[in-house]
C-alpha cells in the first residue's frame, strides 16, 4: 500500500507543483489578467483539442476488447451528468454556476490523470481497455460538458444554436477528429507528428499554469459550501455510487482500475478553459479543479486501498 501511496504522491505532486508556480507568477505580475485569459483562449482551441486528437489516436486496440466495461463507463457517465442536471438548479442560485457544478461533479481528468494511473497499478498487464476508454468517455465528457455550460451561460439560446455551440467545440472536434484517423488507422507523417505531439505535449502544463495563476484565495473562500459539494460529489459521493456498484457487477483488476481512473479522478483541468469560454463561472471552475486535484492524492489512495482489501483488485 506504501507503493500506492508513493504513486499518488508522485501522481498529484508535480500537478500542484505546477499551480504553485502559476500562482507565484501572478503575485509577481508576470502575467495578468489579459494575459491569462489570451493563453486560456490558446489552451481551449489549439492545445488541449490537439491532444485530445492525439490521445485518441493512440488507443491501441487489445486482442480482447472488454466491453462490458467499455459499456458500463458511458452508461455511468450519462447517469452521473443526468443526475446533476436534477440536481445543480436546487443547489445553485446563480444560474453561471450551474453547469460548472455539473462539469465540476460528473467529468473526470481521466484522459491526463487516469491512464498514468492504470499504468502505474499493471504494468506488466493488457492495459488496453484503460486507453479504448479514452473513446468511449471523453467524448461524453466534452458533448455534456458542453451542454451544460450552454444550457445555463444565461443567453438563451435555442435548440439548433446549443448543437451548433456543440459542434463547433474545439475540444470535441478535437476527439471526433482523432476518433475517425483511429478507426481509419491513418497517422501522420513523421514530418508532422513530430511538431504536432510537441504542440499537443504543450496543453497540460500550460492548463496547471493558468489554472494556478487564476486562483484567487478570498474567491475561493467566498464560494463556500458550494465549493465543498462539487468536491465532495467529484471525489467522495460518484466513486462511492459507481464504483461499488461496478465491484458488485464482477469487474476486477485492470477493468475495475480502469473505472476507478474514471470516476475517482479529480475534475478534468479543461473544465476551466471550457468555462471562460463558454459563459461559466470561471472562477468557480478553477477553485473546483484545484481542489479536486490537491485532494484526490488522498482520496484515490484510499479507492485504491478499499478494492485492493475487498479482493477486487490483484
């Protein structure tokens, strides 16, 4: 369990250790608030959707594809967003909050914090499932993630207008994109795919940066119990609901860690970018990242920890 621990630390650390420096970079005003919001504009359109692309092109597909778990992950996914879609309007009162909680709550930082996790616990192992994942979730995390900031960003917008906001998502075009080059099983040449992974390699960094940089302590103070529900919901209550029903279901070992990546996870750092961009409250969506984030190296250890007891994982 040490081992566990040590990888969680090692996990989450170097996370924090980026913020930190964001967040010295803005009390020496390196960067300001124009600044921050310009690179937040790169993040969201070049960035994060060219290594979401990436990501997916990469999924190795296994000789034995788990589809059950493949299946049960979206399935999970929908319920979590459709229970707080129910749930955000009774606790939110302004409405620029309300998808943030539901990001903040129901997508996880699978695609950056799980996969490494997956690997770390099976080394040796056929870990293909854990990157199949990848096209069987993110995807979901972007279109209602999406949604959901669109359906309270206050502008009223119709139907055909919220799937045009959508379709012209940068992060979805960017898994989209790289989902139709896997199934074609097309990769770039090597004249781009250099440049293009330096470029993608860029988005993860530079999000922590920003995020670290746009943290303000009274702001996260002001914001309070509501704070502490999207923490606790991200990284206590949607585990505890769908990872021990999955235990119940028979999944174990990489499939079970794989949903453990999934669910327990702290909130997906582009759920910041994605805020500012689209009408959320941005403030709010970094406070809900960082937290998830600083804590999750404890909370996963214990994830970890109880499944490993119970005989679930090997």
């Amino acid at each position: 369990m040490w081992n566990d621990l040590l990888f969680s630390l090692n996990t989450v650390l170097p996370l924090l250790l980026i913020m930190l420096a964001g967040f010295i970079a803005r009390r020496l005003k390196i960067l300001d608030d124009v600044g921050i919001r310009q690179a937040n504009s790169a993040v969201f359109n070049i960035f994060l959707p060219l290594l979401l692309c990436l990501n997916v092109m990469d999924t190795k597909l296994g000789q034995a594809l788990a589809w059950p778990a493949l299946g049960y992950g979206m399935g999970a996914v929908i319920v979590s967003f459709i229970i707080m879609f129910k749930a955000a309007p009774r606790l939110c009162v302004q409405p620029e909050s309300r998808g943030v909680l539901i990001q903040g709550v129901a997508r996880s930082n699978y695609a950056i914090f799980g996969i490494p996790l997956i690997q770390m616990m099976y080394p040796q192992a056929d870990t293909s499932v854990s990157a199949l994942m990848v096209v069987a979730v993110v995807p979901l995390f972007n279109v209602l993630s999406t949604v959901a900031l669109l359906r309270f960003n206050g502008k009223n917008e119709g139907a055909w207008a919220m799937v045009r906001e959508v379709l012209t998502n940068p992060l979805i075009i960017g898994t989209l994109t790289g989902l139709a080059l896997w199934l074609l099983q097309w990769q770039f040449p090597p004249l781009l795919d250099k440049p293009l992974r330096a470029l993608g390699s860029v988005a993860t960094p530079l999000a922590l940066f920003l995020l670290g940089a746009s943290l303000d302590l009274h702001r996260l103070r002001a914001q309070g119990r509501l704070l502490w529900l999207g923490v606790g919901g991200r990284l206590i209550a949607v585990p505890l609901v769908f990872l021990t029903l999955a235990a119940v279901l028979q999944f174990r070992d990489v499939q079970l860690a794989t949903l453990i990546a999934v669910f327990a996870s702290p909130t997906a750092v582009s759920s910041y970018p994605m805020a500012q961009q689209l009408g959320g409250d941005a403030d709010f969506a970094a406070s809900q990242v960082a937290l998830t984030t600083a804590f999750s190296g404890i909370t996963v250890f214990v994830w970890v920890f109880v499944f490993k007891a119970l005989g679930c994982l090997r």
